[in-house]
C-alpha cells in the first residue's frame, strides 16, 4: 500500500500568492487561446481539411499545455522521474496507466513535451467534466472523449470518435485509465471483493481493469498505432489534488515507469487481450507494491529533463498573445473584437453541450457524391 510520508513543501504565502498568479496566467491565456486560435484552428479550418485543423490544434494549444509541465518541474521544482523502457519520439501511441489521483492525467504531458507530442495529447474521460467552465470548451476543441462509464451508452461515442483518428497523419496520444476511476481504499476494497466473487486476481494497489473500452480502442485504431505505452505512475507522499499542483504543496516528487508494447506483441482477439490487460494490471500492482517497499522504480532515468529556455520562451509569446488579445477585446474601440469574442462564447458553448462538430464540406461533398454514384 501507499507510503505515508510527511511533506516537506508545506503551504506559506508566498507559494499561496505564486499559486494563485500561476492559475490566474493559465486561466487567461487559456481563454484567449480558446476564443481566437481555438475557434479558428478546431472550427473554421476543420471545415476545409480535417487533417490540417488537427496540425493547428496540436500546434496552438500545445503551446499552452507545455505551461504546464513549466509550472511542475521548474516553478513548483516538482521532480518528474522517469523509468523503465526508454521510447522513441512516436506520434501513435495508446497510453494506458494506473489512476491513483484526479490529476494523473496531467502528468502525461511531461512525457509528451520531452518527445514532441504534446498537443496530440487526448484523454478519454468522464462527461462531468466537459461541464467545468472554461475548460470543458478546451477538452471539446481538443477532441478529449466523454464517457458516462456506462458501456451501453458509452460504446458508439467511443468508437465513432475513436475511429476519426485511423488516419495515420494524425498525431495521436490517446490516454486511458482502465480502473474507470480513481483508486481510494474503500474501491478497493469492492474490486478485491467482485475479484473474488468471480475468481479474478486479487489487487492490493490497482483496481480491476474494464477491458471494454481499451479493446475498442485497439480494434478501431488497428494497425495505425506505433506502440502502447503501459504507465505506472507512483507518489512517495500522498496523492496531489489539483491544487495541490497550483500551489507546489504536492507531490515533491512523481515517478512514472514506462513499459513499451509494440502493436504485434498485443493479441487481436478479444478475450485474449482481456487477458493481456488483466495480467499487466498484475504487474503493475508488483511494481507499485516494490515502489512503496523501495521508493523508487527500477531502471530511472531514461529521459532528460525538457530545456528551460525554449520553455520559457514559449511561456512568453502565450503571454504576450494574450496581452494583445485582452487590450484589443476589453480596452480598445473595435467594437468588432467585443462582437467575436461574444459569438464565439456562445458558439462554444452550445457546440461543447452538444458535443458538436462541423463536417469538413470537401470530404462530405466527395461522399455525398460517391453515394450518389452507387
């Protein structure tokens, strides 16, 4: 079980105020980046190329999203160590791991960064959260995958999204949690008891995996993928909340082991990757079991850390962006800038609460007309 270790980055004013500017930063410039380039990149250019909408989405808000890991590993001076298979810079990947926290999935993007993937970063998640302010616009532009984690409802939304990524141009990290949800000692509590009722092997720091969804993920993607990523992530202290993360209170230190499958190592039927999945949860119960023993995983360091300059940089031309953004809606007379910015709220919002997205016209005519044809 999970190592009870006191903290040393407790909370004082200065990281609260540091804190609270860091959030006020990543909120604004989140929003600017949403109503300008996220309109423009993820709605009027998927109406002409699908393909090239993704590129510019990958491109602008990965250059928001790299403010996170800065915010991590060099403002809250948060050690990110990696271990385990050193892995290639690939653009399709499936990204399976533990889920121990709320906010495991943001720890991805440390990985993603150092290997140039970060705005190809999705995430299959649950549908509450599309509702969150702000961020649920952003979750939708990024093409993250709601699910109600009931598999009847769930099961054409995931494959039908899913399956607009076949295209091997597209770049593609795809993040699941098989768990379904975060680990707490009382759902573990349930999974060892529903392993035993249904003789399953009994977990002590995983929950049981659902194999629905991951299975649906490797039949609609295929053979378009380059490898499957098995993520174990682990915390030598509690387990951070988000603003935990905001403030640099938690965690002092995140370990993430990688395990890199190839697509032809994984089997293609279904109750054999059932299987599959099921024994690397096994594993991973092992290795988090050694982690809380030890302290560490075995075999880190395989990545460096990212360079300091580049992103500070980066963290620099978002906040001149959203500088020149904010003083042109807000405080110049263009009364045209006030008018957008209201549309596109509007716009955002009604498309992120109907999960809608335009067609691209050139495909849909080509389709139309190959119908038509037949």
């Amino acid at each position: 079980m999970e190592k009870k270790l006191t903290n040393s980055n407790n909370m004082s004013l200065i990281r609260m105020l540091r804190g609270i500017i860091c959030l006020m930063v990543l909120v604004s410039t989140a929003f600017m980046m949403l109503i300008f380039w996220g309109f423009i990149s993820a709605v009027v250019m998927r109406l002409f190329s699908l393909h090239y909408s993704r590129k510019c989405v990958s491109f602008f808000f990965g250059s928001w999203l790299a403010l996170w890991p800065f915010l991590f590993e060099k403002i809250n001076r948060t050690k990110v160590i990696f271990s385990g298979d050193k892995v290639p810079c690939e653009s399709r990947v499936l990204l399976i791991a533990n889920h121990r926290t709320e906010v495991d999935w943001m720890y991805f993007w440390d990985l993603a960064l150092r290997k140039g993937q970060i705005g190809n970063m999705k995430y299959v998640l649950k549908s509450s959260l599309m509702k969150l302010p702000l961020f649920g616009w952003a979750f939708h532009l990024f093409e993250f995958i709601p699910v109600e984690r009931k598999w009847k409802v769930d099961e054409a939304n995931l494959r039908q999204m899913v399956s607009s990524f076949k295209d091997p141009r597209d770049g593609l990290w795809l993040g699941l949690f098989p768990e379904g949800t975060d680990y707490t000692e009382a759902k573990c509590e349930r999974s060892k008891k529903f392993a035993a009722e249904n003789g399953l092997p009994e977990l002590n720091n995983v929950l049981l995996p659902k194999t629905k969804g991951f299975v649906s993920c490797l039949e609609e993607l295929d053979s378009s993928l380059d490898a499957v990523y098995d993520v174990t992530i682990g915390y030598k202290t509690r387990c951070p909340s988000f603003l935990d993360n905001v403030y640099g209170t938690e965690p002092s230190e995140v370990h993430i082991h990688i395990r890199r499958i190839s697509q032809n190592q994984i089997p293609n039927q279904e109750k054999e990757i059932n299987a599959w999945l099921m024994n690397t949860f096994q594993l991973k119960d092992q290795l988090l079991s050694e982690f809380y023993s030890r302290g560490h995983f075995p075999n880190e360091g395989t990545e460096k850390e990212f360079s300091t300059i580049k992103q500070l940089i980066n963290c620099l031309a978002v906040i001149v962006f959203t500088i020149i953004c904010t003083h042109l809606t807000f405080f110049s007379s263009m009364i045209w800038f006030k008018i957008y910015v209201s549309l596109v709220c509007a716009y955002l919002t009604y498309a992120t609460h109907f999960n809608l997205r335009p067609a691209p016209l050139v495909e849909t005519a080509k389709k139309s007309f190959q119908i038509s044809k037949k």
